[in-house]
C-alpha cells in the first residue's frame, strides 16, 4: 500500500483511511493508497514551513529546487 510523502519520507495516514485507484480506461485496479486527512494535511504543512523557515529549501539554487520538484 502506498503512503504518504511528507517530510522527505514515506509515512503512514494518521486515520488509515485508504481509496482504489482505477484505471479509467478499462476500470482494473492500479493500487491501493492512503488518503491524506486534515491532520495530515495540517502535519506536512507544518513541515514544509519548516524546512523553508530552517532555510534548506529557500537556500537552494532555483536550478536546485527545479531538478527536485521534476524528480531528477
């Protein structure tokens, strides 16, 4: 089961609430995930604040934070 990213790992739904998702084309099942509740919510922008606050995002060269963002 897929989790969350927060905080720069994979971490589990406080609520353990969790949704199919599905293939629109032929309606098969991709996966199972969690689903994000408002604590989590509250949770990952509490620390995404953080990180910028602390400077190691808002430090970073736009280059930088342009190649994480795209996942290289």
């Amino acid at each position: 089961m897929q989790q969350l990213w927060m905080g720069g790992r994979w971490q589990s739904a406080r609520d353990g609430g969790t949704t199919t998702v599905v293939n629109p084309a032929d309606l098969t099942e991709l996966a199972e995930i969690q689903v994000a509740g408002v604590g989590d919510m509250e949770r990952a922008i509490g620390m995404a604040r953080s990180t910028f606050d602390d400077g190691v995002w808002r430090n970073q060269p736009p280059e930088k934070r342009a190649a994480v963002l795209r996942g290289a």
